[in-house]
C-alpha cells in the first residue's frame, strides 16, 4: 500500500495535513469513509512530497496550528484500520521534523529542503539534517503466565501498560533493557527475547519489543516515571493500551500463549 519512494517528480495529488501530533480530515462525500488524505490537488512550494499510496502520489502539508476539526494522531491510530500505521506514522514523524528543523542547528541560518530525500541542507555552513528517529525499548515482563505491568502519571485511570524507555548514548537494546526495568520498578529479567519493533510518531519513536523473564517478583516503583506497577493474571487484567500499539501486541502475544 505505501512505496518508500518519494515523489519529488509530482507536481499533483492526494495532500495530509499536519500539525504537531494532528492531522486534518478530508471532505466526505456523503456515506464515504473516514480519510486524512484531501483530495488530489496541485502541489505548491509549501509541500513536502512523501510518498505513494496505492500508487498515488502523496505530500504532506504542515501547518502552524491545527484547525477545530483536526483529529490527534492517537485517535486517528484508534479509528482506522491497521493498514494505515506506515502511511500516519510517516506523515506525522515527517512532519515532526520539518517543523522542528527548518534553521540550521550548527549555524542558526535558514536551511532548504532537498528534493529527492528527506533532507534539510543549510548551503551557509553545509551541515545536512535527516529526520530524527529514537530507539526505545519496551518490554513485557512475565513470571510464568503473570504479567509485571505499570502505570504512568500521564495515562488515562485505571490503564497499565508494558515498561518502555529510551536506548541511551553507547548503549546496545538489551543493555537498555535490564537497565530500565531495574530503574523503574527494581526487578532484574533474564531471557530477554526479541519480538518485533514499531514506528511511534509521538513524535520520532522506533519501539524496539521485547519479552523478559522476572528473577523475582519483589517490586519497587521510580515514584517518578511509574506511579504504580503490579503482576496480573491473564484472567484479571486492568484497562491495556489500544489494539494498534505494540504494548498491546506484546500483551495479546504472551496471553496466547496461556489459552
């Protein structure tokens, strides 16, 4: 459905539009489906050829301010089908980084769009700029079928969730593991095993998942980063993070494995 290519050549076609984590929805015809593609429409300066989907070109348009309209990038995630992921993910980490790099980050001076990539040339000093991508780790951490599951401040009430962080400077994925976990709720884990990784554009995330195996079930919270944790059976979980997010995909993997 999306072709990493990017269509630099166009001078028409189908439009998002952005705004910090907001994308704007398209104009329905009557019965029609929800869409944050705007209908095909020529291209201006202010675009940012991205890609194709389903062989259509695609450019992204960001702007200063999302209109009253304007529908968040989780709940877009929440109401679309899963098909969508690579394509919203891809406008709104774009996005991201236009918005946040359009000086040169060296010498200050106003930096220029290239072409045929994703790139960010300051012709002043020559510093190029990409966008951004940051590793995280996130994991699940089991003893045998119960789950260590936890809650940040800034969740909805009642929600837990899997243990995740960022990958620090010099640092391997595993190493980011074992060190995360024990920071935040003072568990040690073996085993780790290596599941699968997703694009988070909130805003520039590359989830890295994981499962680990607890050493022990003795738990002691952060206080800061985690307002509480606790171990759950499969057959009495709390409220878990969407369907579309890989937390939940490590949840609904590891209860498979029990049923």
């Amino acid at each position: 459905m999306l072709r990493r290519e990017i269509p630099h050549y166009a001078r028409e076609g189908r439009v998002i539009r952005v705004s910090r984590s907001h994308l704007a929805p398209a104009p329905l015809a009557e019965g029609g489906e929800l869409t944050p593609l705007q209908p095909t429409q020529p291209w201006d300066e202010r675009m940012q050829p991205l890609c194709y989907w389903h062989d259509e070109p695609v450019a992204l348009l960001v702007e200063s301010k999302p209109g009253e309209d304007w529908i968040d990038g989780r709940q877009w995630l929440g109401e679309l089908t899963a098909s969508w992921f690579s394509l919203l993910s891809t406008a709104l980490q774009v996005g991201a980084w236009l918005e946040n790099h359009r000086f040169c980050g060296r010498c200050g001076e106003k930096a220029t769009k290239l072409e045929a990539e994703f790139a960010m040339h300051c012709h002043a000093c020559g510093h190029r700029n990409y966008p951004r991508i940051s590793p995280c780790i996130i994991t699940l951490v089991t003893s045998g079928e119960a789950m260590l599951l936890a809650r940040s401040p800034r969740f909805p009430p009642g929600r837990y969730s899997t243990l995740a962080g960022f990958i620090e400077p010099g640092e391997s994925a595993e190493e980011a593991v074992h060190r995360e976990i024990y920071e935040e709720v003072g568990v040690h884990v073996e085993n780790l095993r290596y599941h699968q990784s997703q694009a988070w554009p909130f805003p520039h995330s590359l989830m890295f998942g994981f499962f680990a195996e607890a050493t022990t079930r003795r738990i002691h919270i952060d206080g800061v980063e985690i307002s509480d944790a606790a171990w759950f059976s499969p057959r009495q979980l709390p409220s878990l993070p969407p369907p579309y997010s890989i937390s939940r995909e490590l949840i609904e993997a590891h209860l498979a494995r029990w049923h």
